[in-house]
C-alpha cells in the first residue's frame, strides 16, 4: 500500500499578521497540489496528523473550502484531534466542531480518541492513532502503542515531539518506547531537522505543518510524504506552489511607536481591569513590566500622558 502524509493545514478566515498573501488562499491551493503529488504516486489512502483548521469553529465558507479541498483528494481519509480541533481538550466537544462535522459525516475517518476507533486495519497496515490531550508530554509512555496486529503499524501522533530538548513541555524522540513500525509527527510546525529518524526499531517521520503561521518558517518549504510499505520507502516532495519567504521582513519600531504601544496597551489594560484611568501613571511601570518595556520607554510614556493632562 502507498501512504501519503500532511498534517497541520490550519484552514481559517484571517490571515495570520506578517504574511503578504491571502493565507487561506495559498492553504487551497497547497491542499490542490498536495493531492495532485498524491495522485501521481498512485496513493491508496491519506493520512493526516491533526489541526484541520485553525480553531474548532471555523466558519462555514472556510469548512465549506476545507470539505471540497478534502473531496478532492478523492481517496480514503484517516487522521486524529489536533489541539485547535477541539474545546477545552474535551473530546466530548467535537460533536460541535468542524473536526467533528467531517468525521460524522464520513469525509473523514477519525482513530485514537474516546468513542473512536483504536485501530483501524486496511490491507497490509494497521493505523492507530496518539490524537493530542492536555497532558500527552507530560509523560513520554503516553506515546506507547503495542501490537494490534502482525500488519505493518503505522502511529498517528499529535504532540511536541522533538529531536533536541527545549525550554517548553516537549518530548524527545529519544524517550518514544512503542510497537508501532512508523510513527507520524505533528503539531511542531518545523518539523525535524531532517525528514525521518530511525530509532529503536520505529521510523520517525515528520514533513513540518503544511501552515506557516509565523516568522519562524519563513524559509521552510512545506512538504507531503510518501510512504510505500511493501519497499518500506519514505520520502517527501517539496510544494511547488509554497511562497518562498511568505513574511514581511520585520522592521524595528521606533521609540515613539513603541511608546505609543505601551500607552495603548495600558489603556487597554486599566479598561479591562475596570481600574480608574486616573491612576495610570501609577499603574504604568507594573503594565510596562507585564509587557517587558524598559525603564526608558515607562519615562516616555509617562511624559506622553503628562503632555496630554495639560492640554485638557
């Protein structure tokens, strides 16, 4: 059987601040080529890792673009919960989601989650699936998945998973102990330093999200994978239609914007809190503190609201 693989589409309305095109726009059109790379190496089924859309109640012109990007493909789809697919981590919350919506309706087959199926058998694999939870890195056992049959498992995993240790919750690869003989990453979005690890008997794989929400994969080139299991080969191919660099380039703002900023944000700030706009210069230095502004720009912010009092 041919396996292809993408995950983490991220379908929304808006798009995300920084980017120079229409985000939702340039996600169809990567789905339209994803699928057309899938046709050309003959794939029998697709598997995705999670994070359909962008938040669990996407509107109904996005769910509706993310139903005919999906049909498309016109080949079986299998995937598992991403954490935007989802409220609150509860499981019982998909019924109200556009997650929930594709897999009731059978454009999608869901596995893993409570309710769901726990494995799912097609000719020679075996899919299961490690959907995301709240606490899914706390432990690396929580990624442990026997035998569930003699066929060929392949692990649909939504969690940080990483090859390098970082400052946030995280697993390292290094830790996975599980049967399966293929286990699909997800949810970090720039994937591995290379596409796939073997490791204690498992080939660990991950393209990288096909969405670039922000400035840290403004360089990285969206991928699908393939995976042949009766040659056991494993390999990506690049998205012709991915912008190169799709960010603006980040300009330092100056001293006055950024004071401006602080000024705006306290304002906010006291507005939200209910505090009287009266005691602002007071407040000022702790809110700049919350936001991380130094001791320079609280001077000038507190000049700036001075000036004003004494225009009034």
């Amino acid at each position: 059987m041919i396996i292809g693989y993408v995950t983490d589409t991220h379908l929304r309305s808006e798009t995300p601040e920084g980017r120079i095109d229409n985000f939702n726009n340039s996600i169809l059109t990567k789905m339209e080529e994803v699928g057309q790379i899938f046709r050309e190496e003959k794939c029998d089924i697709i598997l995705h890792g999670g994070d359909w859309g962008d938040r669990p109640d996407i509107p109904y012109s996005v769910y509706n673009e993310l139903v005919g990007a999906l049909k498309a493909w016109n080949k079986p789809i299998y995937g598992i919960i991403g954490s935007h697919d989802y409220y609150g981590y509860q499981i019982k919350s998909l019924k109200r989601t556009a997650v929930g919506a594709l897999y009731k309706s059978g454009i999608i087959e869901l596995v893993g989650s409570e309710g769901m199926k726990e494995y799912i058998e097609l000719d020679d694999i075996c899919i299961c699936g490690t959907p995301h939870t709240y606490w899914l890195d706390e432990d690396s056992k929580n990624y442990y998945k026997e035998n569930y049959s003699s066929k060929i498992q392949i692990q649909l995993t939504h969690g940080m998973l990483l090859e390098k240790p970082a400052i946030f919750q995280h697993t390292l690869l290094t830790n996975i102990e599980t049967k399966s003989q293929y286990l699909l990453g997800a949810h970090y979005h720039p994937g591995w330093s290379q596409l796939f690890f073997n490791l204690k008997g498992t080939t660990f794989i991950h393209p990288g999200g096909l969405a670039r929400l922000d400035n840290t994969g403004k360089v990285r080139i969206p991928k699908a994978v393939i995976i042949n299991s009766v040659t056991q080969e494993v390999y990506s191919k690049e998205l012709q239609t991915a912008i190169v660099h799709p960010f603006k380039e980040k300009v330092t703002d100056s001293k006055e914007e950024i004071t401006m900023n602080l000024v705006k944000r306290a304002l906010d700030y006291l507005k939200d809190t209910q505090v009287s706009v009266i005691d602002i210069k007071q407040q000022l230095p702790l809110i700049a503190n919350k936001f991380k502004y130094n001791s320079e720009i609280v001077d000038l912010a507190f000049n700036l609201i001075e000036e004003a009092e004494k225009e009034k």
